[in-house]
C-alpha cells in the first residue's frame, strides 16, 4: 500500500512525519484544490479553483453553470491525472 506525507504536515507519535493512504492523500489534494484561490501559493500561482470567489454571488443558474465549469476545469488540469472525473453537480 502506497503512503505520502499527511497535509497539513504533521510530526506523527514515533517522531515521524505523519503519513497517510493514497486514496487519503487524494482527498486532501481535492480539498486543497477547491478551497484555495489561484495565486494563493507562490510557487504555483495558478493552482486552485476559485470557487470561494463565487461564495457570495447571488444565486442563480448562471451561477451554478459557472461553479459546474470552475470545479470541474480545476479537477481536469490539476487532478485528472489521478482521478476520473464523471461528472460534477451543483
């Protein structure tokens, strides 16, 4: 079985940095790429989603069509490689 390091980073009980599965390390990768704004980190400006910017945007269908294609144009470029994305909905 596959391990990474656990984001956030953390030192585990025997003094190790913290590991966990790959389907785990997959889940965290997902929430960091729908929670973080493009330019948010300094060494890959255009990682993240920008679905935060459309936290407060009046509902709408055009909304839901604009989230639909953010989320899943996110999941293609940056995870598509270790997903397979079937769908998303809004």
């Amino acid at each position: 079985m596959s391990r990474t390091l656990a984001f956030p980073f953390a030192v585990g009980p025997a003094g190790v940095p913290a590991a966990v599965s790959a389907n785990a390390a997959i889940r965290q990768q997902l929430e960091q790429l729908l929670f973080t704004l493009p330019g948010e980190r300094v060494n890959r400006p255009t990682w993240g989603s920008g679905v935060l910017n459309l936290l407060f945007a009046g509902n709408s269908p055009e909304l839901a069509a604009a989230a639909q294609l953010t989320v899943h144009g996110a999941l293609q470029q940056w995870l598509g490689d270790l997903i397979h994305i079937e769908g998303v909905r809004v």
